[in-house]
C-alpha cells in the first residue's frame, strides 16, 4: 500500500496543471480555493484511497477538519468530514464523488484469506447480508 500511494502522489505530481485548459468547474484550485497543488506534501493533497470506479479520494492535510476531496473522470467533489463517514456512506450509496454519482452493490461481500505459504490457494468466503 505504501508504494501504491507514493506511485499515485508521483503521478498526480506530474500532471502539467498549468498547460491544461481546464474550466473553473474543473480546475480542483479554483474550486476549493487552493493557492497550489502538490500532493504529498504538508499542505497538498494525499491520495488516501481509490475505488473500482476509477475514483481518487485525497485527504487535505493542512486544514484541522477533515476535508476530503474526490477526483473522477475531470471532476471535483469536496465533502468536510471523517474518511469514515464518508466510506459509510459511500457504501450505503449515496452521491459521494460527485451528483447522481451513487452505486450500490448489496453484498454479502465476497473475503479471502491472505496466502500463508506459496503453495496455499485459500478458498473465499462471504461476509453477512448487508440487509440494506
């Protein structure tokens, strides 16, 4: 996971923000009132997770309450809260990256073990119902 995140903050780091002819509604400074964008630095912008969809949610770093961002397909969408409120309601499937945005997969959720040995091939198994 760690290598992922410094690969994701390498590549959004080199994204030539300037040369890009993006519309206010489409440029992440204009629209969260940001002086510069870097990631992975202090104040800029980390890359905490991604989803099936194509999905980027980044954490604010410099600000005391959480600020999450989320980037798809060349648009923006803020949301000031926890990242767990926010994968909660993610998951319950409300428009969480952006209007009429929301998926809903019911579940039950498919798991697998992690491998203990080279040769193990661990058979899945499925969580509880959601019941949602």
């Amino acid at each position: 996971m760690d290598q992922e995140i410094r690969e994701s903050i390498q590549a959004w780091s080199e994204v030539p923000w300037d040369e890009l002819d993006l519309d206010a509604d489409e440029d992440p400074r204009q629209l969260f009132g940001l002086d510069e964008l870097s990631f992975g630095t202090r104040n800029g912008l980390w890359p905490i997770a991604s989803t099936d969809r194509g999905e980027t949610i980044f954490l604010i770093a410099a600000t005391s309450v959480p600020r999450l961002l989320v980037s798809y397909d060349e648009t923006w969408a803020e949301h000031r809260m926890s990242f767990a409120e926010w994968l909660y309601r993610y998951l319950i499937g409300e428009d969480m990256t952006g209007p009429n945005s929301a998926a809903f997969y019911p579940g039950p959720v498919q798991m697998r073990h992690l491998p203990m040995s080279a040769d193990e091939r661990p058979e899945p198994w499925y969580g509880p119902d959601r019941g949602m």
